[in-house]
C-alpha cells in the first residue's frame, strides 16, 4: 500500500485505555490512508496499549471502523480508543 501526506489526528481514549495511555488525549500524525492493523499497531506501541490490543475497538468520529477495510484520515479527525467494557 502506498503512504501518503501525512494529518494530526486527535487520539482519545477512554477507560482502561486512558489509564494505560496516562492521557485523555493526544495527537498523532498518521498517513492519510492506513489499514485498520496499521492503525491499531501505531496506537498500541505508542501509547503503551499492547497488553489490550485484542480487545480494543477503533472508532472514526464516533463510527466504529471496520477491521477488514483501509481507514482514510484528515486533518483534525478524532480515532477513540474503545476498550472492553465491564458492567452490569
């Protein structure tokens, strides 16, 4: 896959993410088009996410992104960082 311009992103995380990650949020700069594993493998090894990649969803403003599918970004789009969910 050819890699393009690169964006800022904003990454937002929540839950057990955030607390891995030690921030609510943070800005990235990423290719214009990725795959969604590109995607997850930048996220994870950046911001210290290994021990939850499995289990994490990637989310597009606020549109869960498809894992079978390239992601195109723009400038200023926000990627949540969606881990499981306990509760009742």
């Amino acid at each position: 896959m050819e890699i393009g311009h690169e964006v800022t992103v904003k990454i937002l995380f929540f839950a057990q993410s955030k607390d891995l990650a030690g921030v609510r949020e943070a800005s990235v700069r990423l290719p214009e088009k990725l795959s969604y594993n590109q995607l997850l493998t930048i996220i994870t090894e950046s911001f210290n996410l290994q021990a939850i990649r499995n289990n994490i969803l990637l989310a597009k403003n606020e549109e869960i992104c498809d894992d079978t599918q390239d992601i195109e970004v723009r400038e200023r789009d926000s990627i949540a960082v969606i881990p499981p969910l306990s509760g009742g």
